[in-house]
C-alpha cells in the first residue's frame, strides 16, 4: 500500500471506531501511532514520537490550570455552594413568571464565574434544579433544557477554562480574552432570561404542566439575612479569583490554585467533606483532567 492508501484507510478505521463508542483522543493516538509505524516499518518510533508529542504538548506551565480549576469545581459541587445560590436566586424570582428557569440561568451565570467549566454547572444544577422544577410544575422537557442550555455559560463567562487553554494553544492574552468574554456571556445569560419569561408568558404549556399538577406553587419565602448568609461563599470565592486576575495578581494558574483551596476550605467549614469525598473528588478531578488533555 502506497502512503496515501495508508492515510485513507486509518481515516476509513478512525470514523468506525468512533462510531463503535471508542474515545476520540485514543483512536487518534493509536492509529497515528499505527499510521507512523506502517509508514516508515519500524515499530519503535511511534512510540518515541509520542512521548515527545505528549510532552512537548502538555510542557507548559498554564496546563496545571486545567485539574485545579476542575478539582475547585468539584469541590464547591460537593459543599452545596450551587444549591446555595440556585436557593438565593429562587427566593429572588419567585414570583416571575418562569422564575425557577430563570433562576437556574442566574445561578449557572455566577456559578460559571467561579468554577470555569461547564461539567460542574451541568453536575450541580442536574441535581439541584431539575427536581425543583419538577416539583412545582414544570415539564420535564422544560427543566432539562434549562440546566443544559445554562450550562455551557461556564465555557465562555470568565474564568473560562477553555479559554485558557485556547489563549495556551494559540499563544494569546488570556486576560484580554477574559475581559471580551464577559459581554458576551452576559448578553447569553439575559437571552435565555428573556426567551424563559416569553416562552413562560406566551407558551405556557411548554414551560409547566397543568397547575392541578404541581405540588406547591411557590418556593418558600427566604428572609435577607438567609439570602446574604448563602451569598457570602460564592461571592467570596468570585472576589477572590476574579480580583486576583483582574488585578494581575494571580496567574490564571495561580487562581486555580487559589480557588481550589478556597473551595476546599468553604467545604471543610460546611462539614461536607470526609476522607470518602475527597478521594472520590480527587480520582473524578484526575479522570477529567486526561480526558480534557486527551481532547488536546
């Protein structure tokens, strides 16, 4: 076979097998890895060249933001600090129509701030919004929609890790695309407001059930006081690492680093984290992070 065959039939093989449900990063490498070793008939460079590949690939120093913004994700996960904010944000637009949609969009847009990805928002707001808004009517479909739409504002809401990781590769001002992103993440954030109030005014029976159906027809009132207490971890943590890369004092590595351990203490104070939790963390921060860099 010539070397263009060759390269015609590892892309036949790399569609199959990702169809068949094989990680895309792994059926990259190892028919690469075979591409090289059919080419040139020598099985030991592939493996030399993807050692160099890996390395030279993942040598910079900013990659380390990538498990600490993940482990500092996870952590506020487990310390209720999403369900904190979801509940402050519920009590706010209690009486809007579609308010607990909207307060699913409010409380991904300040979780997006913190965290930087969108597999915490999605993780957190699964679990904590989704119920809610069945309970009091909403349809399934509806609420679902919701927490994925608001999700991927952790993608583009500084600080974004993706971002990162593009300002890396494409050798860009990671805080210059810190600073455009928090427009147009805003403008999402207020589209998905106001197509929840529309749909909620205009298409009623796409956002809830029939009111015999719903359990409660508001959440229960929350006094200031309440709503500050649950502020005060979210908005200590957004403070933190977005003031310090505002203000140039923490490295977006830095502030990973930083939020991470401000997250790991906010869920030592809440008494939510024992010796099970934080292996599972850590094993689920790992797992991520080589999947992300697979992706790389």
């Amino acid at each position: 076979m010539t070397e263009v065959q060759i390269g015609f039939a590892l892309i036949g093989a790399m569609v199959g097998l990702i169809f068949l449900g094989l990680h895309i990063g792994v059926a990259l490498i190892g028919l690469a890895a075979l591409g090289v070793w059919l080419i040139r008939d020598n099985p030991d460079l592939p493996f030399r060249l993807a050692g160099i590949a890996t390395y030279s690939g993942i040598q910079d120093y900013l990659f380390a933001t990538i498990p600490l913004f993940v482990l500092m994700g996870l952590l506020v996960s487990i310390s209720n600090v999403g369900k904190d904010t979801f509940d402050v944000a519920e009590a706010l637009l209690r009486r809007v129509r579609g308010g607990l949609g909207m307060a699913t969009v409010a409380a991904n847009t300040v979780f997006a701030a913190v965290t930087g990805i969108s597999i915490a928002s999605a993780a957190v707001f699964t679990k904590v919004a989704v119920p809610e808004m069945l309970r009091h009517g909403y349809t399934l479909r509806f609420a679902t929609g919701a927490v994925a739409g608001s999700s991927i504002l952790g993608m583009l809401i500084p600080p974004s890790l993706l971002m990162i990781i593009y300002g890396v590769l494409a050798e860009q001002s990671i805080g210059k695309m810190f600073i455009a992103g928090i427009i147009p993440g805003a403008m999402i954030a207020i589209g998905f407001v106001v197509m929840i109030w529309l749909m909620a005014t205009f298409a009623p029976s796409w956002v809830k059930v029939p009111q015999a159906r719903a359990v409660d027809a508001l959440p229960p009132p929350m006094s200031v006081g309440e709503m500050l207490a649950k502020s005060v971890p979210i908005g200590a943590l957004v403070v933190l690492i977005m003031g310090g890369l505002y203000s140039g004092f923490f490295t977006p590595t830095e502030a990973g680093g930083v939020g991470a351990f401000g997250a790991f203490l906010i869920a030592l104070v809440r008494r939510r984290l024992d010796g099970a939790k934080l292996w599972r963390v850590l094993k689920e921060t790992g797992h991520v992070s080589v999947s992300i860099l697979f992706l790389l």
